[in-house]
C-alpha cells in the first residue's frame, strides 16, 4: 500500500503544475494562442515552420514506438518524451504485474482460451476475450479451491455492463462456468442474446479446427447439442450496493447451486468501473473481481464539477467515479472533463500507427474565429462532423449551431485556412505533446482504485497489464480476491 501510495504521490506531483494546460479546450487554440501559453520555450525554439513540425511528430512516433529507432535534432524534445515514457504505468516499480506474475499470485496455471471465433467479434474483441475469460475462469477456480472444496458448480460469474456477452458467453461456453450478464440497457441485453443464438451455429466448426474434438468437457459439449443458454443468461438491470446477487442468479439459473461470485467487467463505463469496487468490498458473497474500466470521460468527480455533463445519464451512472481512495479525497484532488478526455487518449497505438491529428482539430479551432468575426455565441458543442474541406465544415457547423453565415463567404473562409497554415501544423503537434501525459492521466485513474482496495485491507488486489496496448488500449485489469 505504501508503494502504491508513494507512486500516486509521484505522479501527482508531476501533474498539478500543468492541469490548466491539460483542461484547456483545443477549440481555443488559436483565439488564446495555445502554443506560447503552454509549450515550453525550449522547445518552441527547436521548432521553426512546417519542416521542424513534419521533424517532431516523427518524434514522437518513434520514441513511442521501439521499431522505430531513429535520430533527430530536437533535444528539448527528445528530452520530454524520455522523461514521460518514464511515468508510464509499466515503468513503475512494484505497482503493476504481469500475466506471468499473475499466474504466480494465483499459484496456478492461467486458464487458456483455446477456441478461436473471429467470426463474431473484430481482432481488437477477440484480443481481448482470449485473455480476459481465461483469467476469469481461473479466479473462478481460485474461489472453488479456496472456500468450496474445489467445487466449481457453487462459483458464477456476474458480468457488469454485459454489452453484447463477448466476455460472459465464452467464459460460459469454453469453461463451462453460469454467468449471468447485467446490462442496464435493454438494448445491449437483446444485442446479446442474438449474439448467444449466432454463436451455437459457429461452436462445432470452432472446435474441429482448434483439434479439441477428443477433450472430454468439448465432447460432450458437441455430442448433447451446442446450446451456450443453459450456463449463460443475460438481464437488464442497473447493479447496486442492494442487488441480492444470489436471488438474481437463482432466478436466471433455478438449478444453481452458486453461492460465491466472481464480479467480471470488460471495459465497463463510467462510474460503473470504481462501483464494481464498491461492490466487491461490499457483498460478502463475491469474492474475486476482474474489471477493466473504459470512458473515463464519463467518471463523475468528487471535487469538481463538469458543466458539460449529459445529465440524462446520471441516473445509469450513478455516485461518485474519482477519487476513490482515502489518499487521494483527503487532497480533494480533481482531474477535470478534459484532462479525463486526454486519459483516454493512446500514445502507443498513435505512435504504432504513425496517426496525424485529424484536421477537423485546425477546422474547430478556425471556426472560433469565424464565430467571433460573426459576433456569435455559442454554449453547445459543434458534434461530429462530415465533411470535404475547411469550407463544408464552417457551413454544416453554423448551420448545427444555428448561426447565420451569410455574411461570411467562401473565399474568407479560405483565406483564414491559408494564413493559418503553420499554426495548424503547430496545433498538430501541441495536439500529440498534451498526449504524452494520456498514460500520467490514466495511471492516477487506475492506481486511485488500486490504492482503494489496499486501503479496504485486500492485499491480493492487483493492477495486471492483460492486454497489448496497441490493440487494446484500456489494457490494465484490476484484479482482486479475498
């Protein structure tokens, strides 16, 4: 606990000085002239027109991607990204594990998943779900060994935030374990049990091709007939510290002897991540947890609060999402929706894949110009937008807006993409710089609810890196028994 504590200190010492630079809005780029206020000087210095900002962002390409080694004439630079690349989560000593360590935690091997499915899922899913069900099932045989005699037949697995049952249906069909998918949305829960229905006509062909024909469990499996209902059922409903998980169960699965749960959650939402915590620590009856939080953009702060919120979906949202921990409330330490935004933003996916900001950033940033030139004001945000060039965008978006631009023409609007030319280069890159605090951001997230586990006394709680961080991005799992 102390460790996590101290890491957590750490990096929070390197944030607070730049939280106004992180929460800045990019729509502000050029109107409050972003780059002087908050790029160092050494390094608006080493970057002078178009050809130095080309230079920097294969930078920051390839000091985040170890393919890719090359040298470059930016030291200033060069020095930042070292000096980030060391506050990232896998270069903190003693606060995350391995899938191998885990193994050792457990003192077993980890469940493998052994058929392969890509039919019904993308590569990013099926990465994934390989992984993920494998480490589920075996904390399921970590609870079975531990309090019921090896007994795998009492263990479930309630899996928050089902979606469309990518997680819970293989944990049911490979591993043969009841799990019970919750989804507070009716639509997720039917998306899920046509899914269930597709999968029975893919498992036979599955299994042939993986040579599992003469395992026992996959035999018997094929000879009664494929049929994944029986050990996986799905439910809408919206979990809380109330749910009588064990009348849940037993209304989906009247023949289950389940009395102990294991609390699963692949990429749950908002403040659905730290509830299934409060869960776990709370309901005696689950005693392990696997969950792997996502759109943290959606977490609801103690200390702050976010005037942009959608307060419809408060109520599937409830609580509190950061801080957590006793540590981190007792600093009232905020992050902010944008600096949470950044949080969720992947260095090493963009640097793998060598992605460019997208140019609608420099046509938002632009379009606060021509609203200014309009004397309009606005307090809704633009949205997504489809469009061929600067000048689609200025029309669809003050159409959106409702902001008459008639007196603005296309030639204007030209103009203004034409003189701003090098400074939309330099939002680019600015763009990518905020994005080297993105594993700063998520790390606090993450070792926030690390250190709440510790602190509620679980000292078999982890921070396991499950998945590759290119394909999946949210790649870090909390993991716990008790």
């Amino acid at each position: 606990m102390d460790v996590v504590r101290g890491q957590l200190e750490r990096l929070v010492e390197v944030l607070e000085p730049q939280m106004e630079f992180l929460n800045c809005h990019m729509v502000d780029y050029l109107v409050k002239g972003h780059w002087r206020t908050y790029i160092p000087g050494d390094i608006r210095k080493e970057l002078n027109g178009v050809s130095d900002l080309l230079g920097a962002k294969e930078v920051f390409w390839s000091q985040f991607d170890s393919k890719t080694q090359v040298s470059y004439k930016f030291p200033a630079l060069i020095e930042h990204l070292e000096n980030m690349k060391s506050y990232k989560l896998d270069a903190l000593p003693d606060v995350t594990i391995t899938l191998d360590q885990l193994r050792m935690a457990f003192n077993a091997s980890l469940k493998e998943t052994r058929l392969k499915m890509p039919e019904l899922m993308s590569v990013k899913k099926c990465h994934e779900v390989e992984i993920a069900s494998g480490v589920v099932a075996s904390l399921c045989t970590v609870i079975a060994g531990k309090i019921l005699d090896d007994d795998l037949s009492k263990v479930a697995v309630v899996d928050a935030g089902d979606g469309k049952g990518y997680l819970s249906s293989r944990v049911a069909l490979e591993h043969g374990i009841k799990v019970l998918g919750i989804d507070s949305n009716e639509g997720h829960t039917a998306s899920a049990e046509k899914r269930r229905d597709k999968l029975k006509k893919k498992v036979r062909k599955a299994v042939q091709k993986a040579d599992l024909t003469n395992d026992e469990y996959f035999n018997d499996l094929l000879e009664n007939g494929v049929n994944v209902e029986p050990n996986y059922r799905t439910t809408t409903k919206l979990i809380d510290f109330d749910t009588n998980l064990i009348e849940m169960v037993k209304e989906q699965f009247p023949d289950s002897e389940a009395t102990q749960f294991c609390l699963a959650g692949l990429h749950t939402c908002g403040n659905l991540g730290p509830n299934c915590l409060r869960l776990f620590h709370q309901n005696p009856h689950i005693k392990a947890l696997c969950n792997v939080g996502c759109c943290y953009h959606l977490l609801i702060e103690e200390f702050i609060v976010d005037r942009y919120y959608n307060q419809d979906k408060v109520k599937d949202n409830p609580g509190v999402g950061f801080p957590m921990s006793d540590f981190l409330r007792a600093k009232k330490f905020y992050l902010g929706r944008n600096a949470r935004n950044v949080a969720a933003e992947s260095i090493d996916r963009s640097a793998f894949n060598r992605e460019n900001p997208s140019d609608k950033l420099g046509y938002r940033a632009m379009l606060e110009i021509v609203l200014q030139q309009l004397g309009a004001e606005v307090n809704t945000q633009v949205g997504k937008i489809k469009c061929s060039n600067f000048v689609d965008y200025s029309r669809k978006s003050l159409g959106r807006l409702n902001v008459d631009s008639s007196g603005i023409s296309d030639e204007f609007l030209n103009d203004l993409e034409n003189k701003f030319h090098v400074e939309l280069e330099q939002l680019k890159v600015f763009y990518l710089y905020r994005m080297t605090y993105a594993p700063i951001l998520e790390a606090v997230i993450l070792l926030d609810r690390l250190l709440f586990l510790k602190e509620c006394g679980y000292k078999n709680s982890f921070l396991v890196k499950l998945f590759d961080p290119v394909v999946s991005p949210r790649c870090y799992s909390i993991l716990a028994f008790k």
